[in-house]
C-alpha cells in the first residue's frame, strides 16, 4: 500500500515562499493498493493537482469525504475527471450537522462559483451504503468509518487493503468539549494501525483561544500514536500560519522526545510506502 499527500494544510490555503516545503494545499490524500487500485481521501485544493494525474487515466474514481468545511471540498470545482464525459465518480459524503451530503457539488452555485454543477460532465454518483455492516468493500479496500470530534461533525476513515491499516483521522480535536469519541475510545480504535493520519494543527501557545476549534495539539496526538502503539504517525492539517522554519523545528522537537513510534509532519508531495 502507498499513501501520497497532495494536501496537508488546515483551514486555508497558505501558498507561499515560507510554506514551500510542507505546502500550502488544503486535504486530499491518495491511498494506492499494490493492484494500482485508488482511494482518494477529501477534496482540499490538494485535489486539483490529483486532478492533473488522474485526468490521463480511465479509471473510475472513489472519494471518501470527511466533512464539508470547505477546506475539504474547495478544490473538487477544479478537479478535471469531473469534467470528463464517461468517467465514473463515486463520492461517499460525511454525516455531518446539518447533513448535506452533496454539499460537495452543491458549493457550484449562484455567486459562489462561474460554474454551475450542472456543467460537470462525468458521471457522479453519491453512495449511501449501511455502514451498520462495516466494513464495507470501496474499490478492492475495507473501509470503516467513525464520528469525529469537530464542529458540525464529520468522519474519520479506517482503511485496510495488502495486510495494512491506514487510519484518517483529520480535524479531530482529542479532548474536545462533549466529545463524541474520548480519547480511550480513540486509543483502541486505532489500536496498532500501520499508518495514523492525525490531525495536529495546534500547539499549546493557541490555547485557550483555540480550545473547541475542533483540532488538536500535536503533543495529544503524539500521545495518543504512542499509547495506541501505531507504527507510523502522520501529522496532518497544518495551520495555515505555520511557516516551514517553524515546522522543522516541531518536527526536531519531535525527533528528540523518546517515543516508539515514527512520528513526522506530513509534506505535500511526500509519498508513503507501507
């Protein structure tokens, strides 16, 4: 299994001289069986660039989507196989509140966009499977999915294919208000997985400002890596203030914590062989 990051940044897009080493494209992640078989994983402005790949290739497309805020469906307007006649797309929507699961092409519309919706020519489906029987079988993978802590809700995504685990765990914020899921909850959840996609946008000088904001310190996600006993943890959903200066140096803090887990800041453009 191969994962690549198009997109690793939070919130907004930052293009920028200081933010050319991690990137500046908002969430989209591609997981690739040893089949060649493909899962996309949100529509970020990351997706575009995808975009520019897969628009050569004649494959149907399947999009897991974790929620609706729009740095995770901005860039889908821009993704070319949706302009592709013939060419299968199969998006699975996010429960969210309010529950607007075709948010992701419905953003196409009035002043919002110079294009309408209905100028996409491939044809797009929207899968609405029982998830009470998960796993469910998306394009050769098993997928699993759970309610994630994060304003308006959403969901993270459990995906197993070649005897690896990758688990997607974007704007989760681990010791969020009310939470959905506790962190005890989280630990076994993702419990020896190969890879953990988790969400660290922030560090402990945002709060309190930024307590509720539905992401979570590094530091809670490194903890929970170790605690969970995952192979290899990815930090996803960067602020879009951190600079790579500021970056390296987390990551050298990182380096420097004993731990038994390969932690790292994702990168845009950085490709995972697990």
């Amino acid at each position: 299994m191969k994962v690549s990051f198009y997109g690793t940044r939070g919130s907004c897009p930052s293009p920028g001289k200081d933010t050319l080493k991690y990137g500046g494209n908002t969430a989209c992640t591609l997981i690739e069986a040893n089949n060649g078989k493909k899962l996309i994983l949100d529509a970020g402005t990351g997706i575009r660039r995808l975009g520019d790949e897969l628009v050569k290739q004649q494959e149907d497309i399947y999009l897991l989507v974790t929620h609706n805020h729009f740095d995770h469906i901005q860039g889908f307007p821009f993704f070319k196989p949706a302009f592709q006649a013939q060419r299968n797309i199969y998006i699975y929507p996010a429960i969210t509140q309010p529950n607007e699961p075709k948010a992701i092409v419905e953003q196409m519309h009035g002043s919002y966009s110079p294009i309408a919706s209905t100028m996409l020519q491939a044809n797009i489906q929207f899968q609405f499977p029982d998830w009470q029987l998960q796993p469910i079988i998306i394009n050769g993978f098993s997928v699993s999915r759970q309610p994630i802590n994060h304003p308006n809700g959403g969901m993270a995504y459990l995906i197993s294919c070649d005897n690896k685990t990758v688990a997607y765990v974007t704007d989760n914020e681990l010791n969020f208000p009310n939470p959905v899921v506790t962190i005890s909850q989280w630990i076994s959840i993702v419990s020896d997985v190969d890879l953990l996609i988790h969400d660290g946008q922030y560090v402990a000088s945002d709060m309190p400002l930024k307590f509720g904001w539905g992401h979570s310190l590094i530091s809670e996600s490194l903890d929970l890596a170790v605690q969970a006993k995952v192979k290899n943890l990815a930090i996803y959903s960067h602020d879009p203030e951190r600079t790579d200066d500021e970056l390296d140096q987390l990551q050298a803090e990182i380096n420097n914590m004993n731990q038994n887990v390969n932690a790292f800041l994702s990168m845009e453009g950085q490709v995972v062989q697990l």
